[in-house]
C-alpha cells in the first residue's frame, strides 16, 4: 500500500486539493473537528484553518 493511495477514487478539484494538503476534504473535516474541541478545552489552536 502507497502512501498516495488516498487518492484513489477521487477527480477534479478535490484530487488537487487532496494532492497538496495530503488529506481529503471528510479527513480535513475531522482534524478541524478535533482541533475545535480542543479549543473548547482551553488549549491553543495548533494549525492554522487554510
């Protein structure tokens, strides 16, 4: 398995947006879901949104 086999499946915009953040938009979706709980918990935002 590839570390670029994320990628499988997905066209257009999405394959290029994939292609440069290294994640799909449902595993972007995710991490900002954590990182907004964790600010709900007081601790600082660790990434910045894009």
């Amino acid at each position: 398995m590839s570390e670029w086999d994320f990628l499988h499946g997905l066209t257009g915009q999405e394959l290029e947006d994939a292609m440069s953040t290294g994640a799909t938009a449902e595993e972007w979706a995710w991490i900002e879901a954590r990182e907004s709980e964790e600010e709900t918990e007081g601790e600082p935002r660790r990434n910045p949104k894009h």
